[in-house]
C-alpha cells in the first residue's frame, strides 16, 4: 500500500475496527486516526496513539486542500454485553477543491439524516453506500441500507455518481452473495438510473473522478 495518511474510523464494531489492524498500520504508516467520540481511550489501551475524537458534524482539517466533516449515521456501536452505544458512530465527508465525498459508514435509512447532509455538506460529487447486510428486513432495516435504499440515499444527498460497498466479503446476514449487487441492479431500473450513476467496482478497480 502506498503510505496512509489518515484513517477514519465510523464505529467500533469488529469487523469495522480491528485492533491487529490498527496496530500494524499504525506501525507501519503513523496516521492521524479520526474515529467518533468515545473511541480515543480504547485505541489508546491498544497502543495506537494519534487519535483525535470527533462528534457529529464537527470538521478538522487534514491539509491545506482537505478537511473532514463527520456527518450522522442510523446505526449503533458495542464490543461486548455491556457497552451498547457507549461510544459514537458516523459517516464522513471529505471535503476537496476537486469535490466533496460522502462515506457513509454502516446505516439504516431514514428521510431526514441524508437530506440534512445535503444542506450541510453539499454539493456531493461522490458518494461510497453500503448494500449488503440487509436480509431480513424485519431485523437489519434499521442498521443496514437494502439496495433500493441507497439508492434513495444517493438521491437524498444529490451524489453525482455513488460507489457499492459492504458487500461480497464476509457473510454478515441472510441476503446471498449475489443478492446485493442484482437487487442493486433492480433498484436502479426502477428509478430509471443507469449503472454509471451507481457502480459496482471489482477487487482492485480504478476510476477517476475529474
């Protein structure tokens, strides 16, 4: 990898924040590690330092040409039994002379949250949405977006072209492995958007955003 400048934290989950991980990038790279409030204590228990905590929309500069935004997310944080949303979570947007990107993190989907993020953080020129995790509705819907609903959160923060993720690693939930990104594809057909709106990328793809 080429060398890591910041890492972003959206919660404290174990398959978003793995503390061998963090360690080796740490090592490795020493980053600025920005995660939501509550999380500096804990990666400083595990020997990684650098961390500044931030709450929902709080923005930190990165450079002279790059600041983040932590923005809301539908979802919630814990490690364990007895640590339920003792600690934040959210997504991001990076904000850059060339555009803003919004990382949604992990989310459920709502009219409001998305919409305000338009009005605080926009215009958004891309957007990185979750897709996966999503069956059984009844169970996931208020945590994780199905594929219809981001799309509707692409609509909501007028992202210019959006890019599928959360998907097609790890089995989290009932919804296949190629359940996503056909949903996905139903979704975009019935709001009559095309697949260069919203991308299904492979392992190791490149694009450009101008």
């Amino acid at each position: 990898l080429p060398r890591i400048h910041v890492v972003m934290l959206t919660h404290n989950h174990y398959d978003h924040l793995d503390v061998q991980t963090m360690r080796l990038v740490f090592g490795a790279h020493h980053p600025k590690i920005i995660p939501p409030l509550g999380l500096k204590a804990f990666l400083t228990k595990n020997y990684v330092s650098g961390v500044s905590e931030v709450d929902w929309w709080e923005e930190l500069a990165l450079d002279n040409d790059v600041s983040m935004q932590a923005v809301p997310a539908q979802h919630f944080s814990g490690r364990g039994l007895l640590d339920r949303d003792a600690t934040l979570w959210c997504g991001y947007v990076l904000k850059t002379s060339r555009g803003n990107i919004y990382f949604a993190g992990d989310t459920g989907y709502n009219e409001v949250t998305f919409k305000d993020i338009l009005s605080r953080c926009g215009p958004i020129k891309v957007s990185l949405l979750p897709i996966g995790a999503y069956k059984p509705a009844w169970f996931m819907s208020p945590i994780h977006t199905s594929p219809e609903e981001a799309v509707m959160i692409h609509r909501d923060v007028g992202s210019e072209t959006s890019i599928a993720m959360h998907f097609g690693t790890f089995p989290l939930a009932d919804d296949g492995y190629e359940d996503p990104v056909n949903d996905l594809k139903l979704a975009l057909r019935k709001f009559q958007m095309t697949g260069d709106e919203f991308l299904v990328m492979k392992e190791g793809e490149v694009r450009v955003f101008g």
